[in-house]
C-alpha cells in the first residue's frame, strides 16, 4: 500500500521509505500472480457453490462464463455417469479438471505466500509504530457529514488533487485502504487456507466458520473480486494525482517538481 506524503519540522516531504517501495512491488507482484493462477483455477470448472459439496451434478449459485466449460450444453459429449443413467455430464471436457491446472495451484500457493510474507511484515511495522493510526484514521473533521459529501463529489466530477508523490488521504481513501487491508486481504487469506486440506485437517473449524469447502471457495472469489476493484481504482487515481510524480515516488523515493 501506499503511504502518504509526511512533513517534518522543517517542512520538507518525507517520501516513502525504500523499505515500503520494496514491499509495495512485492505484494503488487504476488496479488498480480495470484490473480492470474485464480483465473487459470477457476476456468477448469467456473461454477460456484454454497455449502460443503459442489461438482458436476451440484446445481450451482452461479456459473461464470469465463471458460468453455461454462454451461453444460458447451461441452463436448455426453457420457455415462452411473450405469443406470446416461449422459449427464461430459467425459471429454474442453479443460480437464484434474490434469491441466496443477502448475497454476502451485504457483497459486506459492503466491499466497510471498504475498503473506510481505504484507505481514509491513501490517506488523504499521500498527507498531502508529503509521495506520496516524494516517489511515480519519480525523474528525474529516468524518463530518458535509466533509464527506463535497469529497464524494469532488470524486465524482473527478477532482482529484494533484500529487508529489502520495497525497494527502481523504476520508474516502482511508476507509479503503482500511477495508482492504484488514478486511479484504485478511478474508483472502483466511478462506484461501480454508481450503488447502493440510490445513483442514489440523484445523477443521475453518470450514465450520465459512459454512464449508465450498462457501469457502465463494467468499475467496468474491474477496478477489473486491481487491480487484480496489486495484483498478487505485491506478485510475495514481494517474488522475500525477502519475509520473507517482511512480517516481513509489519506485526512486524522490520528489517531482510538476
């Protein structure tokens, strides 16, 4: 995450620390990575369940068109399932489950960790030395009713401050970053582990909390789907504040003049 531009007695910006650049490219690259592998998981079988049990002749709560296994009339042929019913479900799927995503759920775990082993560091350091308290809390003025209201629509009409390497948090930008990082991350986490059987079985009342594998599974998709969200909002608002100074910023650690 982002940090915001400091100022000390003297007046001049404290720029973000060669320390948080690192870990910010690093959890870019890890949520980067596991979005991708996800994607390449999900389009094996794009169905979404609640409960414990979900396959192929579980109806789902939604199936997702993002593959050509979505629906099964796209399948290719039909095939006995059980010896007393034919052709329920395919047996010869466009994408084999089981065969073909296994390089994308290890690297999908290995992600997840260089992705745990970043952030948690850098949640540790910010709790410890104040920096969420001092910058993510909004202050009071900042969660008054008419604060609010004129910074939502400056969002609106995309009036948006510029930037000398990370402005100032406003109401609206604290509460997201508050959302995603002890919301939406710790979620992604939590049910992703929620569904590694290892884990599972040392630990069986994750699943009991998420209602079971498949619920699990649901709220991880739905958790990604907010965080990518909160990524495409974030690089819209990087390029409306400045990009250039932006990224000299995150990346150099130095000032730009525009």
């Amino acid at each position: 995450m982002d940090q915001p531009i400091q100022t000390s007695n003297a007046g001049r910006p404290i720029l973000h620390t060669r320390w948080v650049r690192i870990s910010h490219w690093l959890i870019t690259l890890g949520f980067l990575t596991l979005a991708y592998t996800g994607v390449m998981i999900l389009m094996v079988h794009p169905r979404l369940y609640w409960g414990e049990v979900g396959n192929d002749l579980t109806k789902p709560i939604v199936e997702l068109p993002i593959s050509r296994n979505y629906q099964h009339n796209g399948w290719q042929s039909k095939g006995v399932v059980f010896l007393d019913n034919a052709g329920l479900i395919s047996s010869n799927r466009t994408y084999d489950i089981f065969n073909q995503n296994g390089w994308g759920r290890s690297l999908h775990f290995l992600a997840g960790w260089v992705l745990v082993t970043t952030g948690l560091p850098y949640l540790l350091f910010g709790i410890i030395s104040g920096h969420f308290r001092r910058n993510l809390l909004p202050s009071r003025a900042q969660i008054s009713q008419s604060s609010i209201r004129l910074e939502i629509q400056n969002h609106l009409r995309f009036r948006i401050p510029r930037a000398n390497g990370g402005p100032a948090y406003g109401f609206l930008q604290k509460s997201t970053y508050v959302g995603v990082i002890f919301i939406g991350l710790p979620m992604m986490f939590i049910t992703g582990i929620a569904m590694a059987p290892a884990v599972t079985a040392a630990f069986p009342f994750l699943l009991d909390v998420f209602g079971g594998y498949q619920s699990a599974r649901t709220i991880h998709f739905l958790s990604f789907i907010v965080l990518v969200v909160f990524l495409i909002m974030h690089i819209v608002m990087i390029i409306a504040s400045g990009f250039r100074a932006q990224m000299r910023g995150m990346t150099l650690g130095v000032k730009h003049e525009e």
